[in-house]
C-alpha cells in the first residue's frame, strides 16, 4: 500500500515543478566577461547568418557575423538575438546542438553559413576569444 501512495506523490511532485527556464548550458567554456563572444572555425574563419534585404528595386544579400552571449543564446553584435522565421530565439546547448526556445532541434546549415555556403555540419565551431588565447599559448617565447 505504500508503495502506491508514494509513487501517487512522487509523480504529483514532478507534474507540478515548474519547467526548468533555461535551455540547456553552452557548449564552450566562456572566457571571463559579460560578452558577447564571436563564433569562428577552428580555420579562424567567422560564422555568418544571412539574409536577404530589399532595398529600393534590388535584393542584397547580407552576412552578419555571429555571438553567443552569456546563456549560450545566438546574437548579433549589438546584442539582439538571432531568431528563426517564426520567431525563436536559438540557443548552443551543451551537446553541441542548436535549439529553439521550445527546444527544438535546428540543423546548423539551416542557420549559419561559411563563405556564402551553408555550414557544414561537422565543422567545429569555437569562440573567437579562445582561438585567440591558444595562439598566444603555442607562440614561442623570447629568452
């Protein structure tokens, strides 16, 4: 008779806990700071969202460089987030995967793009800060 009763209570705890807010943690150790933080290949090449814009009778396509902030949440450099078409907001989990605010998975090709193509999926993605840093480290020392 316990055992019933405790699962009754244990479950009833576990439906009514709010849901966790955040998505998940970021992929990458973060450097100290309060960011943002560039995101490039290991090829030191930045990452790029692209759009296209109509402006007056011709269409342009646009490349802006992409951040992560501190929650591990994609931004532009002025710290609006880069959103999907309907409106999501996307997010670098500690998996390495890019997902939504309802948690969906979105395939980094679909979102980012490399020298005008689509990201590849394979390629490794890092902070600009820590490409940096290690460079500094591997740079042979005087004396």
């Amino acid at each position: 008779m316990r055992i019933p009763f405790l699962f009754l209570i244990a479950t009833l705890c576990c439906a009514c806990s709010e849901e966790p807010v955040q998505t998940g943690s970021i992929t990458l150790t973060l450097p100290p700071g309060d960011g943002p933080w560039q995101i490039w290949t290991y090829d030191e090449q930045p990452v790029h969202w692209e759009t296209v814009e109509y402006l007056g009778k011709k269409l342009y396509k646009r490349a802006y460089s992409v951040y992560v902030d501190v929650n591990g949440r994609f931004i532009f450099n002025d710290g609006k987030p880069i959103k999907t078409y309907k409106g999501e907001s996307l997010y670098w989990i500690s998996n390495g995967e890019i997902i939504t605010d309802h948690r969906r998975v979105i395939p980094r090709e679909q979102v980012f793009s490399l020298n005008g193509k689509p990201i590849s999926p394979e390629q490794p993605l890092l902070l600009k800060e820590q490409i940096i840093s290690a460079r500094a480290e591997i740079r042979p020392r005087n004396g």
